[in-house]
C-alpha cells in the first residue's frame, strides 16, 4: 500500500509540473532576429617615455674580486643616471648574476673544462621621462662604466585618453558597417542587443637599438606608438516601415 501511495504521488507531481511547465513554453516568444557587427580601432600618438635596459659585466679570477669591480662601475653608472634629472623611482634592477667562466676545452690536451674567472652581470631599467634626454643619458652611462646597452622601448605615459580614442573609433567603426549592411539586407536596424569591447596593447612602430660608443651624442626617436581596440555589436533587425 505505501509503494502504490508513493508511485501515485510521484505520477501526480510529474502531472503538475508538466501542466505548470506547459504555458510558461507556450508563452516564450521567438528570438528576434538580430545582426552582428565587428569594428576595429586605432589611436596613434608620439610616446613621450623611453625605458632603456642597461648594465655593467665585469670579470675577475675570483668571485669576490668581480663582484667588487662591477659594484664599482655600477655605482658610477647609477651616479651618472641620477646626475642626469633621473629620480631613483625610475630606476630599478632588472638583472644581477654571478656565472662562473671555463676555459676552452679544444684548447686542452686532456680535452678538460677548467674555471679560470668569473663574470658578473648587472643590470637596470631606467624609465626617462624627458626623451631629449635619451642621448646624452646614454653617452654618459657607457662612459661611466656601462658596457650593455640591449636596448630601448618607448611608451606614452598617459595613454588613457588614447585607449578611449581607440575605443570610440572601434565603435563607431561598428555602428558604420551596421548601418551600411542594413541597407544592404533591406532591413531596419533596432535596439541594440549588446555591446563588447575589449582592447589591445600598444604596438611599437619604432624600436631603437644604441651603439655602445659614439663620437656625437647618440640619437635617440621615438616614432609613434599605436594603441588598438575592437568592438562587438550585436543590433536587433526589424523589417522596413512601408
């Protein structure tokens, strides 16, 4: 009796639900149809911030005596950079290494590998805010001491307005496909269903490689920098009033 009593509730709560369920069905209208645009954008601008990579690479017979040599030369190239309007926040120390140097094996008899010094490597990113500064600032690090300069990138140190800028072009980029590939279909474009954006990083044009010595102050250009941004619109279509 208690079995048949729970098959019977189970029956009649299956019951209800299905007859619950079956307006609220009846009741969801059709999905309007809707048009899908893509608008890419781009703001362009002269950087006004270089950051240069910069070092001193000693060598010694010993550990200690190549540490020592390079603290040296470092010091005097961080005197340089302060020297020249850098603040200390914008530098800051991107690399520091302590490898030991083996001789050449062909050159033994034994074929052997031996330490004969080592070498230590410092280096710094400095972040120069004036980019006329850029050239002399170089030339008066490789003369303090610094024998690595793997190079420069630029950067724009207020790029939000450009990112908008790049923004509002994507979308608007968008809203002008919409409209020409309404006309194209016949059809009247209606509200609009969603928005995404997203954005992209800045893309050098330019990117400079110094010369670690020169007989005038080494040039130093910017070039322009582009800053990227794409858009997604998604319009509800309708027909066309007559």
């Amino acid at each position: 009796m208690i079995r048949a009593n729970f098959i019977r509730t189970t029956i009649l709560a299956s019951t209800l639900l299905a007859v619950v369920a079956a307006p609220a069905m009846a009741q969801q209208a059709p999905q309007p149809p809707t048009l899908t645009v893509f608008g890419d954008g781009i703001a362009t601008a002269v950087p006004d911030i270089a950051v240069v990579t910069l070092g001193v690479v000693s060598e010694a017979p010993t550990a200690k005596d190549a540490l020592a040599a390079n603290a040296t030369d470092m010091t005097a190239v961080i005197s340089a950079i302060t020297d020249a309007g850098i603040a200390t926040k914008d530098i800051a120390t991107s690399g520091l290494s302590v490898n030991p140097v083996y001789s050449d094996p062909s050159k033994d008899p034994e074929g052997r590998q031996q330490v004969t010094g080592y070498r230590v490597q410092n280096q710094v990113t400095v972040k120069i805010r004036d980019l006329a500064k850029s050239g002399p600032l170089l030339d008066k690090v490789v003369s303090a001491g610094a024998n690595r300069v793997t190079g420069i990138d630029f950067d724009i140190d207020k790029a939000g307005a450009l990112r908008d800028e790049a923004m509002k072009a994507a979308i608007a980029e968008a809203r002008r496909k919409a409209v020409l590939m309404a006309e194209a279909a016949g059809v009247a474009l209606g509200p609009i269903q969603s928005v995404q954006t997203s954005e992209g990083g800045g893309v050098p044009i330019f990117r400079a490689q110094m010369a670690m010595k020169a007989d005038v102050s080494t040039p130093v250009m910017g070039g322009e920098q582009q800053i990227s941004a794409n858009a997604t619109i998604v319009y509800i279509i309708e027909p066309l009033k007559k």
